[in-house]
C-alpha cells in the first residue's frame, strides 16, 4: 500500500493534528493545512481569511469566493450557513482532495495481519439474550492462515481463564486489523468481561486502552476493526434472499454451509463451570 493503514483527525493544544497509522505505529503529525470552507463574503467571524477566484457549480461563472480557514474541524459546523461552501467535506477527505500526495508519505508497506473472532455467550434459561453479566462459553478465531481454532469453557473450566488465554492470543498475533462479524455486539462483550474479571484491556490497543463511545461504537487506537455486517446491509442483491442477515443465514447463502458439528452445551455442563456470585462490570 502507497498510503497508511489508517488516519483520523485530532486535536491538541488547540491545534489540528493526524493520528496516522502504519506498520503497526501511530504518528501524529501536522495536518498539511488548516480546516477551511469558502463563502461568498467575508463572514465576522474568528478565521484566516483569502480570496480566492473559481468557478461556481450552478453556472460555472468565475467568482470571487473567501476562504476561511479555522485551527481545528470543531470550528467548522459552528460558524458554517446558508452562505457559506464546501463546509461538510470530512477533513480526512479534504486533503486527499487538495493535497493528493500528502498521504503517500506515510505508506503502510508491511504485510497485514488479521484476526478473524466469533464469539458465543451463555444465555440463562430464564432469558430471550445474554447480557454483559454472562459469561463467555467459546471464542472461535483465526489469522492470516485461516485456520480455525476455538476455544472453549468445557475446556478451560471457567471464563476467566478462557479470556486471559484469548488476551495471549491477542498478544502473539497482534492484529492490524480485527474482523468480526456485528462488531458492535462481540467485541463490546469481550471488553466488558475483561473488565469484570480485572484483566487488562490495553491488549486490544496498540496505545491506551479501548473505548466505547455511545451504546456500542468500538474505538481501538492503533488497530482497524472491519465488520462485514455493514457491508451485508447495505447489500439490496440480498432483499428477499435470506431469511435474516445473520452470520449464519448469510454465510449459507453464498455458499459456506457449516462443516463443523455444532457443540452440544448441555445446561448441567454449563451450570457447573459459571459463577454464581453477584457480578459487577465496570463502566
């Protein structure tokens, strides 16, 4: 690749800068310019101000336009109006836009390492869904080989256990990227029994730790998280196909019909290896 993995807009000390990452580091560097949009007038407001002359779109007449340019993208939506252009463009975009080289100086040229996790989660007899107070029983995952592995609750007797040796595999892996099919379910999950058995989240970043902005929107600073969900919906060739656009039904759909037998967890098996004490998960 001839452009980073990743790049994201931040703020410091009052200033726009990029947190950049590739090759598994993260740069924060200088944006190669200030946020900006144009309008039609000199606005009062607090910017850098330039004239520029262009074209405008609906009648392609050179104009006079004025470019007010901002220390960070947060000035953007506060001071934008009816008269002002160019104002919704993610900052992101705007310099691939206007400096299209800019990118390439910070290539991701390693290889790509991946991690592919599917996890299952006891259900109470009582109860339609698990909630974060149950506890993990299998986490299916695999890397750039493709080869599947599980782990298990049966096997490692509680899921703690099961967890902390999840926590290693992330470790020995150390993914660029986590693929994990309805991201906002799985790996907020996971995070958030990590937290009830007091083990440390900072696995799942390559700096600090992960944050849950909202009810389930994952941040992993360092790492990508691709969900192939989102792509699913927004497939309309599927619109009648499938009964559901679970992982299951999709997967059969095109093709990938199940190969392994499905685990059989009887109740008095699981009963014996969860913890009955009152949990607490830490927010």
């Amino acid at each position: 690749m001839n452009v980073p993995l990743s790049a994201h807009t931040i703020t410091i000390n009052g200033q726009q800068k990029l947190s950049i990452l590739q090759n598994g580091s993260i740069s924060i560097v200088d944006s190669p310019f200030k946020p900006f949009f144009y309008a039609n007038k000199k606005l009062s407001i607090p910017a850098s101000i330039s004239k520029t002359r262009a074209k405008r779109l609906s009648d392609k007449k050179l104009s006079t336009f004025y470019k007010h340019s901002f220390p960070t993208t947060n000035h953007i939506p506060k001071y934008r109006s009816e008269s002002t252009y160019e104002d919704n463009i993610p900052f992101i975009y705007r310099i691939a836009i206007d400096d299209p080289s800019f990118y390439t100086n910070y290539p991701q040229t390693d290889d790509l390492t991946y991690l592919f996790l599917d996890i299952e989660q006891y259900t109470p007899p009582e109860s339609y869904f698990p909630t974060i107070q149950d506890p993990i029983i299998s986490i299916a995952y695999c890397t750039n080989d493709r080869k599947i592995k599980t782990l298990m609750l049966k096997e490692l007797k509680s899921d703690k256990a099961l967890l902390e040796r999840f926590a290693q595999i992330i470790k020995e892996i150390d993914p660029d990227i986590f693929i994990c099919y309805n991201k906002n379910y799985d790996i907020p999950r996971l995070i958030r029994r990590f937290e009830h058995h007091d083990i440390n989240t900072n696995v799942f970043c390559r700096k600090g730790k992960p944050k849950i902005v909202g009810k389930n929107d994952i941040k992993l600073n360092g790492r990508i998280i691709f969900d192939p969900y989102d792509q699913v919906k927004a497939d309309q060739s599927l619109n009648g196909e499938v009964p559901n656009r679970g992982l299951k039904a999709v997967s059969d759909h095109f093709g990938f019909k199940e190969t392994v037998k499905p685990i059989d967890f009887s109740e008095a098996d699981i009963d014996k290896l969860i913890d009955k004490t009152p949990q607490t998960i830490q927010h």
